[in-house]
C-alpha cells in the first residue's frame, strides 16, 4: 500500500443554476491575455447538449483517453511511441478553432468616431485573432446553453447515440424537454491521459497534491496533450507557442483558498478537499472492466480513519495537517462514504478526481380535472411532489452514459438514495409523508436517518469552512526533502515530472 494524497472536487449539478459565474472569475484571472481568449479553463455547459469544443466526448473523432487492447493492456487511445514519431509535426487528431469558437470583440471606436449621418453607427464583430472584420458569428464557448432555443444541439449529443427511440421521442416532447447544467474544468486525473501523450514530459502532476501543470520551459508546442485529455481540458496558446491548462489556483491552495471558481459559485455547488488514496492500485482501477469502472475508482481511495492507511501515508510523507484534512473532507463523504458523487466518463480510463451528484430532475406532473398531480409509475412508491425514476424526465440510460460507462444500476442506487433524502427531509419539515413510506424510501435508499441528515446538511446547509476544505500544502517541507542542498531563498528547482516546478508561469523565484 503506497498511500498518497489528492486534491478532489465534487460538484452538486441539483444546486447548478448555470449563471457562468465561475466561468468569468476564471476567465479575468487565467486566460484574459493575448493567445488565450478562446479559452476556457472553467466552463458550463448544457446538457443534453455538444459541448465545448463540440462533441468533445466523441473520442472516435479526437481519441483522448486510454483503452484495453486486445490483449486486455492499457495504452492511449491516441498512439503509441511509433505514431507518436511519425504525426509528431502533423496531429491529425486535433480540435480545430471552429470546434471551439472564434474570438470576436467589437469595433466599439466606431461609435465614437462615426460622423453624423441618419443611420446609427453600429460596432462590427472583429476577430481577436486575425484582426478582421466578422461576418457572422457561428459559434461560442456556451453556444447552444438552454438548449440554444432549439433540439438541434441536445440532439448531436454523443451521450444520446445509444438512446433508444422512445428515449429520444420522449425528450424532445414539449412538455418533457429538460436540461440541466454541467460545469467542467480540468479533472486532475490519476492517470491523466495529457501526462502520458506528452513526447518531452512537459506535463506532470504535484506530488503533495496531485495538481497537474505544464511546465513552460519543456513544453515543445506538439499539442499530444490536447488530443490525449478525453476532456479537452488542455489549450494551446497560438501567441505564445505553448500549451495551457487549469491550474486548479495553486497559488491560492497554497494559502489555504479555495480556487476562484469555488469561491465565486453563486449556487454554492463547488465542494474542495483532499483523498488519501492507494496509488499501487492505480493501474487496476484504470484497467477494470466498464461495468466496474466507478466501484474500481471508489476502491482506491482509502478510509481516512483506518489505522493502517493513517500508518502507511505517515510511511509515505504524508502530514498529519493532510490527514486531519482528508477525514474532514467533504469529498470523501460525497464519493465514497455516501456512495453519491461519480465521475465523469469513467470509461476514459483517466480516473478524474472531480466527481457529479447527479441532477434530480423536474417532477413528471399533469393536471387531472383540476388538480396538479404527479406521473404515477407503477414499481416505485411515490410520495407527494416526487415521480419515479422510470419516469425521469432524463432517461436513467443517458445519466448512465454521462457518470457511470454505462452502468444504470450505479445511477440507480444514487438516485435512490437522492428520493430517500427529499421523502425524509420532506416528511420532517411538511409532515404530509406517511412513516411506512419514510421507511420504506430510506431502505431502497440503503440508508438511514442519521446518513440522510448528514447529507441534507452537507448539501443545502453548509458552511464555508465545510464546503473547502484545504490543508497547507507544506511545499517547502517537500521541496526541502527533495531538495535540501538546493538554496531555498532563490527555490530555482528542477523541473522532472513528477517532481515540483514550474507550474503556469515561468517565474523560477515563484514555483507552483
């Protein structure tokens, strides 16, 4: 057991309200600058729905990720080291501008420069990077949000390839349309597919918190990252030659902040803390059959109480700051002690390390001589205000698509537990939910009063403190471990992956 430590997310899509505030504080910190306005590092999209850049999770088209050959091996999706060499100047496999957008502004000194005339002047769209005139616009980073006012997008969804024709009929169907929002940035993987696909080792992740960076200095411009993160979460800077991605705000986890995105979400849906997991096990959760995929991903990370996992990270380096952090995390309850939070795409093989609750979706309602009802199912119990999940409005098998490789049964068992929180909450508050219903939700749910008030708290009634939770890092105490020869006033470290280094700027004063 080789214990380390992780920095994981888990965003609540019930609480998603999709006002892209995250996106904007984002965007004014991070990618405000010259070669990086078409990019997001934080973005919202809606689903159903394309996405950004567009179809992103069609990995036929951009192959990101990893797979098993026929010899049941784990390799990139993208190539191996010949295909590497060979499209090392040319990769076929990369998103284009028009998959993503292109950056426009406006030619707002017209309007102050435009002489008199009887038509008003009007600013024109100009593109930011070719610094022509635009015109029309085709495309941006939340393009088809709300569903753009139209199906068009929701029905190119790659997750909706298997929806079966009732599924889809039923979607589009005026009175059951329903999206709901779906805010990405980059995963900070355990077995990031963009570390792997990189040829000169530019990309690593942190070793005290698992937060993965491009170093400036070694990144070469061959893009294999981009094509290799199935998430499309690495960028390629076109002024500076250089390739970008999220960096998940060390410089304010180094302080005890949560990134800028946490803390400026409006619905409060962002929660930050720290997983101890066993990184011996990395490979076989990365190489568990699709079915298996979330339960592999659940199996590594370890219990924060045990006394041989607090033993074998303190083996490992590991603080007992961290420790103390990882038992408090609210990161941990949500993905393994309550079995609620999934990954995204398990099936790409990278083991990302931030997690969903999944949406509960509107209630399936209909008016019967004059009185609001619900939908009624037949195999599940229904109580007031609440519809079963045979009649979701969002079909249980694009939720699997989406969160489990496929696997409903694990949608299932959150949703379950998900109804048994609003019967039981609803019976407490409203008193209109008979006790053999409470009981009878709380046992599907496979849980019980007091795990159903803890999540009832975490979710609708948290604290700041309680939603992040970030230890000090205590990067000098690694640095100096690793480095103890090395002058710690001007910290200019080397940069092996790995190891610590330059992170997004090349400041070797700084470090990341």
């Amino acid at each position: 057991m080789k214990i380390q430590s992780q920095v994981a997310m888990v965003f609540h899509l019930d609480k998603c309200i999709g006002c892209h505030t995250c996106t904007v504080a984002c965007k004014n910190i991070w990618t405000d600058r010259k070669g990086a306005e078409y990019m997001y590092w934080n973005n919202v999209e809606t689903k159903p729905g394309t996405g950004y850049p567009t179809r992103w999770e069609d990995q036929g088209k951009y192959r990101g990720g990893w797979l098993l050959d026929k010899k049941k091996r784990l390799r990139l999706r993208l190539q191996g080291r010949w295909g590497t060499l060979g499209n090392i100047f040319y990769n076929p496999y990369l998103p284009t501008l028009d998959d993503y957008f292109e950056p426009w502004t406006y030619d707002y000194q017209n309007l102050f420069d435009a002489p008199e005339g009887d038509d008003q002047p009007t600013a024109r769209a100009v593109s930011m990077i070719t610094g022509k005139f635009m015109d029309t616009i085709e495309a941006g980073p939340n393009w088809d949000d709300d569903l753009s006012g139209s199906q068009v997008y929701a029905d190119n969804d790659p997750n909706l390839d298997n929806a079966t024709e009732e599924e889809r009929r039923q979607m589009q169907e005026i009175e059951r349309v329903v999206f709901f929002y779906l805010p990405r940035i980059c995963n900070h993987c355990l077995n990031p597919g963009c570390v792997a696909a990189c040829p000169a080792g530019a990309i690593y992740k942190r070793g005290e918190d698992g937060v993965v960076l491009v170093n400036q200095d070694r990144c070469r411009a061959w893009r294999m990252c981009i094509s290799g993160c199935p998430y499309k979460k690495t960028y390629f800077n076109w002024s500076t030659g250089k390739a970008e991605k999220c960096i998940l705000c060390y410089p304010r986890l180094e302080s005890g902040q949560p990134p800028a995105c946490f803390h400026s979400c409006v619905g409060r849906i962002r929660y930050i803390g720290l997983l101890l997991y066993d990184a011996e096990r990395i490979e076989q959760a990365a190489m568990a059959p699709e079915g298996s995929l979330v339960q592999a991903q659940r199996d590594i990370i370890q219990d924060p109480f045990d006394p041989a996992v607090i033993a074998a990270a303190k083996r490992s380096g590991i603080p007992d700051s961290k420790i103390d952090a990882a038992q408090n995390s609210p990161v941990y309850r949500f993905v393994k002690a309550w079995n609620l939070a999934l990954p995204l795409h398990p099936e790409f093989r990278t083991l990302p390390m931030l997690f969903y609750v999944p949406p509960m979706g509107p209630v399936l309602a209909r008016m019967d001589k004059g009185r609001y009802d619900t939908v009624d199912s037949g195999s599940e119990s229904l109580a007031p205000m609440m519809s079963a999940l045979e009649k979701s409005r969002v079909p249980l098998r694009y939720l699997a698509s989406l969160l489990s490789a496929g696997n409903e049964q694990v949608v299932h068992d959150v949703y379950r537990k998900l109804m048994a929180v609003r019967i039981y909450m609803r019976a407490q508050k409203v008193g209109d939910v008979p006790a053999a219903e409470v009981d009878m939700a709380l046992a599907r749910g496979n849980t019980d009063a007091r795990e159903v008030e803890a999540i009832f708290r975490l979710t609708s009634l948290p604290t700041f403190e309680e939603r992040f939770v970030v230890p000090a890092m205590e990067r000098e105490t690694a640095v100096e471990a690793l480095f103890p020869a090395l002058d710690p006033i001007s910290r200019n470290y080397p940069t092996r992956k790995g190891e610590v280094g330059f992170g997004f700027r090349n400041d070797p004063h700084r470090g990341p």
